[in-house]
C-alpha cells in the first residue's frame, strides 16, 4: 500500500519528486478542480491572508487565479461562510448574520476588539490622512490627541510609526498597518469609504461631527500641548 501511495505522490509531483504546479497530465476540467481544491485548502489552512503571490506557487503559470477565486466563492454560495479578500490577500470568514450564533455558542470571537468611539474617530483620521503626526492630529480636533490613546492604538496593532515628518523637530508620524485592514474587512486602503461622496450625500460633515464629538466624548486628554516628541 506505501508503494502505491507513494506512485501515485510521484504521478501528482510530475515524476521527478517536485511540486506539479502545471498538472499537465490532467483534463482541462480535472486540472481546474485541483487547482481550486489547492487554493482553498491552503486558504483554509492559513492563519492569515494569503496573498497572490503565495497561491501562484501553487497553481500553473497560465492559471487565472481571479477566476479560481470566483468559482470556489460560487460553490460556497449559501454556505455560513465565505471567501473573502481582506489586507492584501484572501481569508475564509464566517458571514455577518451568525455572529450571534457564533457568540452564544463560543463567546466573542477573539479578534473582536471593543473600541471606543473616540479611539475609532482618532483610528480613522489617521486612516485617511496618513502619514500624520500627533501634533497634526491634535490641530485637525482642535484640542490635544492624548499620548495614552495613540498608545492604545499601537497596543492593538492598528497603528505604526510611519516616516519622519519633514516639520521642525522631525516628529514620527503614524500609518495604519495590515492588521488594521484584517480587523476592518479592508482589502486596500482604496476600500475606505470616500470622504468627499460621503459628505456630498450628507452623510459626513467632518467640522461638525469633529466638534460635536470631541467635546461629548471627552476625546482627549487635558494636558497642555507639548512639542511633538512621540517614539516608534
């Protein structure tokens, strides 16, 4: 039986021990299967996104891995899950509306983290206007952006240290990361939603809203500004 299992390992390999990404042996059909089967397994195993490069090790050359993507996302139509492109890469993800089952079942996911408004306004300005500075921060709300609440957006990895502003004093700035993507359901940052359509529509008039919130959430500390001196 090891001999048989390991003929049919050097059939998959091409015969020759290494990895047969072309399949060449196969039917167009058959060969399309075993690619998707491939991509997904290797999805399913991995703890974060894989990325475009990472499947196209794994797949023939001439493999359309769009069309590899669609057609599994078609079979998992109607499943409790679903294949989804998040922070550069693809991620099964279990669908929105069993989050409550999923919680009563298990409890919270893991990756679920709470923040407060406050610290989701802060999150976002950097979002859309990095690279940007605390002290840059703190001139969009008007008041000073606490050094404990940009701290607690480092904790969760949301933020990092981006390049030095070329402002006196070269303060570091702050750029998100892929993990603030991941937690986000963001592919790109180009899937931000679009500042200006939002306030076209109404939905968005950022001087109101910023100074409605900073002052009902209590958004930032009370100390008073200082030069900008914040480390990576």
């Amino acid at each position: 039986m090891a001999a048989a299992a390991r003929k049919k390992r050097e059939r998959l390999n091409g015969g020759n021990g290494l990895f047969d990404r072309e399949l060449d042996y196969l039917p167009p059909e058959a060969r399309w299967r075993e690619w998707m089967n491939r991509v997904e397994a290797t999805i399913f195993a991995a703890a974060e996104p894989v990325s475009r490069d990472t499947l196209s090790r794994i797949v023939g050359k001439n493999c359309n891995l769009d069309l590899i993507i669609d057609d599994i996302r078609e079979e998992l139509r109607g499943r409790p899950y679903d294949l989804v492109a998040v922070a550069g890469g693809w991620k099964h993800l279990t669908r929105p509306a069993y989050a409550d089952a999923i919680r009563t079942a298990i409890g919270a996911d893991e990756r679920m983290i709470n923040l407060s408004q406050s610290e989701v306004l802060v999150l976002m300005t950097i979002a859309y206007f990095q690279p940007i500075t605390r002290a840059e921060l703190s001139a969009f709300f008007g008041r000073e952006v606490s050094r404990d609440l940009v701290g607690t957006l480092r904790s969760f990895g949301f933020i990092a240290s981006g390049p030095r502003s070329p402002t006196p004093g070269a303060p570091y700035t702050y750029v998100t990361t892929k993990e603030f993507l991941l937690q986000f359901g963001f592919d790109t940052l180009r899937d931000l939603p679009d500042l200006e359509a939002l306030e076209d529509a109404g939905l968005l008039n950022k001087e109101k809203l910023l100074a409605d919130l900073s002052g009902a959430l209590g958004l930032f500390g009370t100390e008073a500004a200082a030069e900008e001196s914040d480390q990576p």
